[in-house]
C-alpha cells in the first residue's frame, strides 16, 4: 500500500482545512486507513480511522466533532476535514493504513504517507 498525503497548509484560528490521503497498490477490506499528528517534541497521535468500505469509523476524543474522517471510492482517498483549528492543532499530519480494525490501528501500523504540515495562527 503507497499512501501520499496533502492538503496541509496555514490557517487562521476558527478556520478549516481538508487533508486527502490517496492510496494506491493493495487497497481494500480488510485494510483500515488513519490520521495521526505529531508536533514537535510529541508522540505521534491517533486522530480518526475508517474500513476501506467506508462502513465504521472511530476518533479520538479530543477531535470528535471538530474533524471528519470519510472516504471516496472511486478515488481511493481518504479525507481528513477539520472544522475549528486551534493553534494547538499545529503539527505535521500523517496517513497510515493497517490490517487491523478501526480501533486497534496504532502508531505501529506498517504503512504511512509522508505527512502535510498544518500550521494554525492568526
């Protein structure tokens, strides 16, 4: 699986971004695709992931309701829209994508895009 993340860039403080994660090679069930955060100094941090149908989904809580994880069939991607950024929401966003279910996929997972800067300040 080759993932290529995009769509980072700088925002104000209340604005939104979408970020795309286009997949290519061996795409599909039972694969599940994720957006994680790392700012400097931090860990990398789980955001949301999906099925490849599309079918479930799972966040973090300290997103849920401000990001939405969906999926394009048709273009194998993945989006990432994030509502309401928060200069703490700073950080280089990465997409991965495992063999796994939409709650175990970690920061373990096997295959990553190579992450897309959001920077958010006024």
């Amino acid at each position: 699986v080759q993932l290529q993340a995009s769509g980072g860039g700088l925002v104000q403080p209340g604005g939104s971004l979408r970020l795309s994660c286009a997949a290519s090679g061996r795409t599909g069930n039972p694969y599940v695709v994720a957006w994680f955060r790392q700012a400097p100094g931090d860990q990398r941090e789980f955001l949301a992931s999906i099925t490849w149908s599309g079918s479930s989904t799972h966040y973090a809580d300290s997103v849920k309701g401000r990001f939405t994880i969906s999926r394009d069939n048709a273009k194998n991607t993945v989006y990432l829209q994030m509502n309401s950024l928060k200069p703490e929401d700073t950080a280089v966003y990465y997409c991965a994508a495992a063999y796994t279910t939409v709650q175990k996929i970690s920061a373990g997972a096997p295959y990553w895009g190579q992450g897309t800067q959001v920077t958010v300040s006024s």
